[in-house]
C-alpha cells in the first residue's frame, strides 16, 4: 500500500516540518501487523513529496484472532496486504500522530496555513463504484482523479475490478487532508480489521467533526465506519445532526444562504418543492406532515401565509427534538409559533388529533412501512383523518437501475434482484404500476380520485426517481371542487 502526499507551495520542504519526518532519512516503524516505511523521493524548494508505504504480514495480521470464523481461508487469502483499508488508516494514525492532530511546534503558523496538496492512493478497494467516490471526496473541496483497474489486463471481458488509483487535489490543512483520508479510507473499503464499540464511534466524531455533520454522504459514511452496528449508527446520526445545528447556526450568512439557493436542485429539494406546490394549488389552510422527520418541509410550509395550522407528526421523539431545533420553535414570533405544532405519534393508530385538516403530506414514509401494516395505514389517512387532499410520494423502484452502485452499497441480501432499495429501512419499494395499482384501489374504496405526477427527471425507459399521486376527496361521486 502506498501513499503519496505532495505539494508545491513554496518552499516546499516545509512539507517535513508538517510531518515530522526528516526528507534525508528513510524511517521505519513497527506495527501489530506489519512495517510502514516514511521516504522522500522528491525534495526541493519547488516540490516536495512524501511516500508512506506499507508493508503488511499477512500472518501478524491473523496472529491471535478467534477461529470460529465461517471462512477460515478467508483470514490468509484476502486483499488487505495489496490495498489501502483500515490497516492503512491506523498506520496513518500512529505513523503522522502529530500532524494528524495539526501540531507543528516549531512552525505552529505553518500548521495552520492551507496548502496546496495532492494525494495519491495507489491501489484504493471501493464498494460502490467511481461515482462513489466522487460523491464522498468532491463535497470535501476536492479535485478527484480516479484511474479503473480491470480484474485482469489479459482477459478484458471479465470487466473492471472494484479497485482504483486515486489523486486528490485542493487547497488544505495537512491535518485536514490527513483526517479525510483517515475517516474515509476504511469507509471505501467498507469492512474493518478489529472490533467496532463504542471507542469507534468517539473516535468517528472526534475526527469528523463539522466536516462530516455538513456531508451529503454522512449517513453512508456512518454506516460503512461503524460497520453496519445499528445502535452505533443510530448514535452518531443524532448527535451528527446536534452537531449540523449548530453549524447552521454559526455559519448562516447571506452569501452562503445565496450560493445554496442558486445550486442546481438535489432530488430531496425538488420532491419538497412538488409537495409544497400541490398543497398550495390545493387552496388548504390546515396542513398534516404526517412522519414529517427532521422538519425539512415543515420550514418551508411555515414560510407560507397561506397554511394557518400545521401539524408535523413523526414516531420517532428523538427526530421531533431535532426538528424542533431546526425549525427553532422556542425563537418564532408568538404569531407563527401558534400555527405549528409537534406531536408525536404512528400512522398505524387511529388517532383524533388528526381529524378535520383540509391537506396532509405523507413524503416517502410509506415505504417505511411493512406491507402487512399498510392496512391499518390507508385506514388512519384515508377512513378517519380523512383530509380532502393528499399529497403522497414514495421511490419509483425502476428508477434503481440508474443506480447500480447500490448493490454494492448495500450488500448481497436483496429482496428483489438485481437492484436493492435506496435505504436499508425500506421494506419495499413499488414499480409505477404497483403503485397506480394501490392508489387506484384506495380512491374506490375510500372515495377519493388520484392524479399522479413525477418527481424529478424523468427517463424514457425507467421513469423519474420518485412518484407522486395527488388524492382528493370526493363529494357526491365527484372531486369536491367540481
């Protein structure tokens, strides 16, 4: 395994003053798994280039571990002296500690200066693809260059391996860049080497910090480090989400609010968007977000004169809390804080506070669901609750094989072959004519009629990423407004 890290910043030898390795020495270091070698093929006042290799024992590594493994073999014949995992990152954590930690005290201002940095990772194993990779490192403020290896150069049939070369460019703390590639290496490779408790998870937050509470991929990130430990994953999202607050709080200025508002629309923004508009059209002033979540499309409805009631439910209390720090309910003017309420509570329950609302939302929640409880669901909406609108959408389950990373992503335990569901909560996922099947079965029982529109953009063959249907109730066998 090899990394390089280079820079041109002038004069370039402070290179080794950030890494406290001497250029005009090779060094070596003892690890429970092997020898990581420091050198320098590249010294001058132009560039400079730093190299950590790592010599793996595939025996140390195996020494001592418990042998009620299912693939005894598997412990002796695997990838792990050949590519970067999370061996790499422990030797990266006790081989550059102190520059890892941003601590130069000779040149404590050299520390704190960003530099121009290129890394390099020679062989990087990747469960889920180049576009993977582009989506964890790029957010970052990367330049990423990724070169493909094939499983084999003299049978190029048997197509690519997951396996890459990848060159990292930008402007950085060393430390910074050091943290990445030490959170985000065992992250690509997705599998660890020694236990994951609850160390692993303090040591995820320590290194991630606000970087990781503002990334697009946090929830993947989490999953991957952690080792798919659902009560370690379920920890570190909320107190990532803590974290995320709080740097909205701190960083929220007009030049930033700007640029986010001029990005191109993420699929989540556009599905909020198309809900917000349908409830508009809908001419409702009282409004459900029923499994409203973190609040996302709460704030926008709160942002409209039109809605004077809204009422955002979810089954979750701990996500409630968060919402309630999103949308800074305890801040609002007296006026607006008495339009919106909180409350908890499950779409499987009949439930009064429900009752007598003009429009709900029900935003990719009943795929959440398990289908034998969806009964008891279209029966609390559509037979109690009974709004005269409703605005539900949910994933276009043809639309996953625009994605066919998430086999990868997800595992090999797919209910439905060969792609998998965009989320490891979702207990199915309905093609469009399963879902027009089941909408056109509630409006004939419960008396309402559907239109059904796409979200996002839609492709000729698979159609759009998610779909909606737009319910409304009928009056004497017709819409109510006709």
């Amino acid at each position: 395994m090899l990394l390089t890290i280079s820079t041109e910043h002038f004069p370039a030898s402070d290179l080794g003053f950030l890494l406290h390795k001497h250029p005009d020495r090779f060094q070596s270091f003892d690890l429970s798994f092997g020898r990581a070698h420091v050198f320098y093929p590249e010294v001058s006042e132009q560039k400079c280039t730093a190299c950590l290799l790592l010599d793996v024992d595939p025996v140390e590594m195996v020494r001592g571990r418990p042998r009620d493994q299912n693939f005894q073999l598997g412990q002796y014949v695997n990838d792990r002296p050949y590519v970067a995992s999370s061996l790499f990152s422990v030797a990266l954590s006790q081989v550059f500690r102190t520059a890892l930690c941003g601590r130069c005290d000779r040149r404590p201002e050299l520390a704190a200066t960003p530099l121009p940095l290129t890394a390099r990772i020679e062989v990087l194993p990747v469960r889920g693809g180049e576009g993977f990779l582009h989506r964890i490192f790029e957010p970052l403020g990367y330049q990423v260059e990724v070169i493909p290896h094939p499983l084999d150069d003299q049978f190029p049939e048997w197509g690519e391996s997951p396996y890459f070369t990848v060159t990292l460019s930008g402007t950085k703390l060393l430390s910074e860049l050091l943290t990445h590639l030490y959170v985000l290496i065992p992250v690509f490779d997705n599998g660890k080497h020694y236990y994951i408790g609850e160390d692993e998870l303090e040591k995820l937050l320590n290194k991630g910090g606000s970087w990781l509470a503002c990334h697009p991929e946090k929830e993947q990130i989490a999953r991957r480090y952690l080792k798919n430990r659902p009560s370690l994953y379920r920890q570190a999202l909320a107190r990532l989400e803590d974290q995320e607050t709080e740097t909205e709080e701190e960083n929220s200025t007009p030049v930033q609010q700007e640029e986010t508002l001029e990005r191109s629309l993420s699929l989540h923004e556009r599905r909020h968007a198309a809900v917000l508009g349908q409830l508009l059209a809908s001419g409702a002033h009282s409004v459900l977000d029923l499994g409203c979540g973190e609040g996302k499309l709460l704030r926008d409805l709160l942002k409209e004169r039109q809605f004077e009631r809204i009422v955002g439910m979810d089954v979750s209390i701990r996500t409630l809390e968060i919402a309630q720090k999103r949308l800074k309910l305890d801040q609002l003017p007296d006026r607006q804080a008495e339009k919106i309420k909180l409350i908890h509570g499950s779409l499987m329950y009949r439930d009064k506070r429900l009752a007598g609302f003009e429009a709900a939302a029900v935003v990719e929640v009943i795929e959440h669901l398990d289908p034998p409880r969806l009964a008891s669901f279209e029966r609390v909406l559509f037979e109690f609750a009974r709004p005269e609108t409703i605005v539900l959408t949910t994933p276009n389950y043809e639309y996953n094989v625009m994605w066919p990373a998430l086999q990868a992503e997800q595992g090999t335990d797919a209910p439905r072959s060969p792609y998998l569901f965009r989320h490891s909560d979702h207990r199915f996922e309905w093609t469009r004519q399963e879902f027009q099947d089941w909408a056109k079965r509630i409006t004939e029982k419960y008396g309402y009629e559907v239109h059904f529109l796409p979200v996002g953009e839609v492709d000729e063959a698979v159609g759009p990423p998610s779909q909606m249907g737009v319910f409304r109730r009928m009056k004497m066998g017709r819409p109510k407004d006709e």
